[in-house]
C-alpha cells in the first residue's frame, strides 16, 4: 500500500500521524521505485485526490484525504500569511519589526529591539531577542517567551522604562484602571447596538445567484470572506457597522454592489456616499453596468448634473421611485429626504470628518452601514480591532497583478525626464500630481519644456464640471499620455494603461493619500512605478520622514491595512469612546492596550474583576535544558525567524501548531532537532497553561512543577501522587511540587514532561 501526501509537510504529519501504531513510513520518489522495493507500505509526494487499485501488480494507491476522511485543503502561503490573518494578527506579527524599533515586555515594559542573539549557556545554544532599556541596560528574552513580547504602537516617543523599578508596574496599572471603564464603556455599546432594531434581509439565493454570476472576474477568497460576511451581517436583525479593508483594485466595489443587491432586492433604498465627484461619476457608471439587468433606478448626485436634474432625482428618492443614489457630501444635506433607507456605503471614509460621520449614523438608527477603506484611519482601526466595528480585509491580489515599484527621491529633472520617457516608450500614461491650483499650470508649461514628446493636460477642483469630466475622458480614451494633476485623483477613474505616478511634494501628503494615489497606477499586469519626489530631508518634519519611509518599505500587494497600523504608530491610536486624539494607549503600546481591554470586557461579561494577573498567568514558561531554535543555517533570514518565533510562541491551538509545522517544511525542509523541539515545547505549554501552571523545570536529574495562586490542577491528584510515590514527588512549599525522576537526554526529557501533565490531569 502506497500512501499519496499532498507535500513534504503533510508527508511528515502523516508519518507523525502513524507513528504511535510502530510502524515505519519509508519515503518513496515514484511509483515504480515502490514497485520494486520489498517494502509493504511507503509513502510518495503527490497530489491524489482519489485513490485506485492495480489488482496485476496487487498494488493500492490511497490518498490522504481518503485515509483522513477529508479534503486537505492546502491555501495558498500568501492566504495564509496574509489573507487568512486577522486584523488583530497583522498588528501584532513581529514580521516588519527593524533594530532600534521600540517594542513591549509583558512584565518589564518598553525597551528598544536590538535583535536576535545566540547566546551558548552551559553548553546549550539558544536564540534571544536583545532589548535594551534606561540606562542602556540590557534585557534578554529567550525565543520560546515571545507571546510577552509586542510591537509598541502608541506614539513617536515611547518611554523606555528602568529594569527594576516599578515604573512600569504603575504605568500598567493606572492603564489597567482605565481599561476597566473603557470596557464597561464598549459593553454598553455593545448593548445598545444588540438591542438597536434593525432589518433583517431575506437572501433570494436565486437571484442573488444570477447577480453574482455576472461578475466577470474570479473572487478571491478574501473578497467571499467580505461578501458572505456582509451578507451575513444584513440577514441578522440588528443593524450592520462593517468596515472593509483592501487595497485599491482589490474588489472591494464588489463587495458593496452584492449588499446594494441585497438591500435593493428587500424593498429597501441604498445610499452611497463617495468623497470626490469623479469617484461618484466612476461608481454611477460601474453600478449602471451591473444593475443593466435588473429593473433598478440608479442616479448621481454631483456637480457634473444640473440643478434640475439633481432636484428630479431627490423628488424620485423622496417618493421611493429611486433604488441607488450615489453621491458626494451633498448627500449629508439636510433637504436629502429617503422614503426607505436600508443600506448606507461609505467609500473612503478616511476622507470624511468624525462630526459628518456621526451624522451619517444619526441619519435613522436602523440603517445597516458598510465603510469600504484602503488604509483606514487610527481611530476606525482602533475601533475595529476593539470590536466595536466589525471588520473584513481583503488582502489577496486579483490574478497577475504586480506590486508597485516605489522610490522616495530628491526632485531631480533629469529623473523626471526619465521615469517619464520610460512609460511613454512603451505606450502607456504618466500622473504627476502637483497639489498647488496656484501654481499647477506653471509646472505644466515647465514640463512641456523637459518633455516636449508628452500630450500634456492639467485637471484639478476648481475647473468647470464639463472642462474636467472632457479632460479625464480625453485621458482615460489616451488623446494625452502626461496628466499633470492635484488630489483629485486620489479616487478618480481607473486607467490601466497609467502605470508610472510621480508626486511633487509628497512629504505634504497624508500616509493614506499616498498609498491611495500610488494605487492609482499597475491597475493592469504591467509593472507599474511610483516616484515620491521630496526637498532636502532637512526641510521635511519627523513625521513626513516616518511616513515616506512607511510607504516606500510596504510595496506589497494588500499592504494598507498594514500601512494603516504604521499610520496608527506614527500619529497614535486616538480614544475609542470621543474624539481625544491621545490617551494611555502611549504610556502602555497599543498591542498591549488591546490585550488588557479584551481581557478586561471578557472578565466583565463573565461578572468578575478585570485583573492583569490573568494576562500574565494565561502562559507556563518550560524549560528542559534542550536546544530550542529555529537554527540560522535553516532559515538564514532574521526578520523571518522572528516572526515565526512569534507566530509559534502565540499560536493557541494544537491545528495551529500542525499547520506551522505543515509551512515549515514545505517552505524550507525538513525539521533539524532544535526546531523540532521549539514546536515540541509550544505543544506542550498548550496543554499546560490551562491548568494554571505557571513554570515547569526538566534536566537530568528531574523536574519541578510551580503552580499559580489559581491553578485549575485537582489538589487530590498532587496528594494521590504525593502519597503513591514519596519517593518521587515531593512538594517544596505550597505551591512547587519536584520529582525525583532522571531524565538525560530530550527524549527522555519530553517522555517526562508529556507523563506529568497527564497525570496532573491535562487532556
């Protein structure tokens, strides 16, 4: 019998899988190598769905989703890191961490990375993360503790606390305190949102089917997560606050026109509100398209329509003759009246104030809101992390589509010149956007001068409606290859033959501006170039610096939702409950801000005290005197040590483990002994620290088992042990229990802790 794995990481898990039944997997490259071994069983890499007998050669082939009684569903590695992380994850993964960075201590505060360090204690090589603190004092934190270890994203200046002082310990308490009423805060939101009435939409699965299937592209998986969320969230009878978070050309319209569908489909009228009026013009003209169909009355408010055809369509909105409006701020106007509003959109809500914001949700209180966003603003993400807004991102990247080249370069011609020419050879169209009216039809003139083979046009706000909408059609159709332009295109049409972007000025833009205006170009599978052209580094502020460097270190595919938590570290998270842009976020890190407040609102949902003694006790810290590492020979790369470090110290269950196991070996071979111990050891403290252990102990010639103050381990089966065996168990004190059994090597060593944490009572 041939076993078929998926990969070398499954083939390793099946072995491990079979391993307790004594019987030996050995690998075969093909099928006719297995045909002539004498071996009975083996196992061969391949992807077999089914499996089939050769009754001549009496021989079976047996798949591993046949034998596990599942479909093994392999994602792709980038879903995994990116599509298939939480909000939450992206923040707190340590993948983007650079030396000099500050980051938190659980239990000593902020200090600065100074990176990874194999340090070689009593003949034991083991890798730590180097922190240093006031003082220049140093702080090593051995690999296996890296669940204590944030990002801190609280401000520009972090204090770095003393090494044995309570500074920190205060700092963490008076946060603690606050935590505490922001909580009780957030649950009475909770509440009032669970209790606010809202529709519930009936889901036509047919129709909604036959609106789907006009989609003319294939949905990633993220974008499915949006839409059956959303959908999800519209089918419940309370009222929807959803924010989507992907990238520009990310599918996230899609998202908004299937809940349009459904709201329309209910009986109900759908609001978008969009920021810029070319947007409002793109978005009328998409929705048109896809509701071609179906009888549904779409208009546009902007000031591309005339007055009269403006107050016609206010009248039809007025009378319910009007399904989808679509519109800039003027639908925040008082005189806007709906006869049934369902469903409010808001496109880019970064580009709306807080008051205009609060007073589209005051609009009716049961109005289901979807907020679609590239990167969106610390505030909005704060709130979303907190659970107070629900959130989806899409982070996959339609098929064939490139990242954006950026440069961040001192404005040079000869470097204009050139980045121009190079787009033009080969047929595509330039943006250069100048963000000064005053001034935008000089620098045009200037570049008529150093590229007099570019058709140049200038668009801006303050043209006439018919001058700009002719002017982005003459672009859009290619009658002028160099738009020379303001922020106006932040969220304008889309053109994929623009693939090259040059910003004069961008140190004056925001970090979310700049990732929007950058996501202007490579809307196409050609390889698109973004260049940030800056004065002398000396006449920028700090804050600019940070954020050039924020945009031009985060060119990824789906990298906004990342770059939002950068803009979050640069400028501060903001209060949850009010419009206080500061708060203990900057004395504690906002990763551990979170951590304290989640705990604090489960501990009130459960009717006890908020306590930081269960942060600290939800791990048990194990050491076996065996080498644990993930060693630099097998992965070389520093800042992917770390984060899977990080990722293997926080994983919170056995399947994750398995999974990262799974990647490990796929991605860079088999396992050498140190890193197999490291995942070995976090198995392990899965199993331990739900029983209230708080350190356990293993060398040669023993082990030492210390409880917390509120361990979940049965007092009886410690005194059953106590007097079966006194010989071995002994406790020292009241909450350290020793057994006197030798344990030399790892296997041993792991034999040993597996056995205790049975007989401790751990499933």
């Amino acid at each position: 019998m041939l076993l078929c794995a998926e990969s070398e990481g499954r083939r390793e898990s099946l072995r491990d899988l079979l391993a307790p039944l004594g019987r030996p997997l050995p690998e075969f490259t093909s099928l006719s190598d297995f045909a002539q071994a004498k071996e009975t069983l083996g196992v061969l890499v391949c992807p077999l769905q089914q499996g089939f007998v050769l009754s001549d050669a009496g021989l079976a082939l047996v798949a591993e989703a046949e034998l596990l009684g599942q479909k093994v569903i392999q994602r792709r590695r980038r879903d995994r890191q990116k599509g298939g992380a939480s909000g939450d994850a992206i923040i707190r993964n340590l993948a983007e961490l650079s030396i000099g960075q500050p980051v938190v201590h659980l239990e000593h505060g902020v200090g600065r990375y100074l990176g990874l360090q194999t340090i070689d204690a009593g003949g034991l090589a083991t890798e730590y993360l180097t922190l240093e603190y006031a003082n220049q004092d140093k702080l090593y934190v051995p690999v296996t503790s890296l669940h204590l270890i944030s990002r801190y994203s609280g401000g520009e200046h972090p204090p770095l606390h003393k090494l044995g002082t309570d500074a920190w310990n205060k700092a963490r308490k008076k946060a603690a305190d606050k935590v505490r009423d922001v909580a009780a805060e957030l649950l009475d939101v909770y509440a009032r949102r669970a209790a606010r009435p809202g529709l519930a939409f009936r889901h036509d699965k047919q129709a909604y089917a036959s609106f789907a299937a006009t989609f003319p592209f294939e949905e990633t998986p993220d974008q499915l997560n949006a839409i059956n969320a959303v959908l999800g969230d519209m089918c419940q009878a309370k009222a929807m606050d959803r924010l989507v978070c992907g990238d520009v050309g990310f599918g996230k319209t899609e998202v908004a026109m299937r809940a349009a569908f459904v709201a329309v489909h209910g009986g109900k009228q759908v609001a978008v509100l969009v920021p810029t009026t070319l947007l409002a013009q793109q978005h009328y003209d998409n929705f048109r398209d896809r509701f071609a169909n179906w009888p549904v009355r779409i208009e546009v408010l902007s000031r591309f329509k005339s007055a009269k055809e403006q107050k016609l369509a206010l009248d039809a909105l007025a009378d319910g003759k009007l399904d989808i409006i679509i519109g800039t701020h003027k639908l925040l106007s008082d005189d806007i009246r709906f006869q049934d509003l369902g469903l409010l959109i808001v496109d880019e809500e970064h580009r709306f104030g807080v008051r205009q914001k609060e007073k589209l949700k005051a609009l009716r209180a049961d109005v289901d809101i979807l907020t679609l966003t590239a990167t969106p603003i610390p505030r909005t993400l704060n709130m979303a992390m907190s659970g107070m807004r629900d959130l989806s991102i899409i982070a996959t990247p339609p098929a064939r589509r490139l990242a954006i080249k950026t440069f961040v370069r001192e404005y040079d011609k000869a470097l204009i010149r050139e980045a121009v020419l190079r787009e033009l050879k080969r047929g595509g169209q330039v943006y250069f956007l100048h963000n000064d009216v005053e001034t935008i039809d000089q620098t045009a003139e200037q570049l008529a001068e150093l590229l007099p083979e570019a058709r140049i046009s200038v668009a801006h706000g303050q043209m006439r409606e018919r001058e700009l909408e002719k002017v982005m059609s003459d672009f859009y159709h290619q009658r002028h290859n160099l738009l020379v332009c303001t922020t106006i295109i932040e969220t304008g049409i889309d053109v994929p033959s623009a693939n090259t972007i040059i910003m004069d000025r961008a140190d004056r833009l925001g970090l979310a501006q700049l990732h929007q205006l950058r996501g202007r170009v490579g809307r196409s599978h050609h390889q698109a170039y973004a260049y940030l052209l800056t004065p002398h580094p000396k006449a920028m502020t700090p804050d600019a610096v940070k954020r050039l460097e924020a945009i031009e270190s985060l060119e990824d595919l789906g990298a906004g939702f990342v770059l939002a938590t950068h803009d979050l570290e640069i400028r501060g998270a903001g209060e949850l409950l009010g419009d206080d842009q500061s708060g203990q976020i900057e004395s504690i890190g906002f990763t551990l801000y979170m951590e304290m407040l989640e705990e604090a609102v489960a501990a009130l949902k459960e009717g006890r005290e908020p306590s930081l003694d269960q942060l600290l006790s939800g791990h048990t810290d194990i050491d076996l005197r065996v080498p644990t590492l993930l060693p630099d020979d097998y992965i070389p790369d520093v800042n992917m040590r770390l984060s899977l470090y990080k990722r293997i110290a926080s994983a919170d269950s056995q399947s994750a483990l398995d999974d990262l196991k799974v990647e490990l070996i796929d991605r860079f071979g088999l396992l050498p002994e140190p890193a197999k111990h490291l995942l070995a050891l976090a198995a392990q403290r899965l199993r331990a620290a739900p029983l209230g252990i708080k350190r356990i102990e293993v060398s040669a010639g023993g082990a030492l088992v210390e409880f917390t103050e509120h361990t979940k381990v049965d007092p009886m089966k410690v005194v059953s042990l106590l007097q079966s065996q006194p010989r071995i168990f002994k406790m020292d004190g009241p909450t350290k229990l020793r057994i006197g059994m030798p344990a030399v090597d790892a296997k041993a060593r792991f034999g040993l802790l597996e056995q205790l944490l049975g007989q401790l009572g751990a499933a």
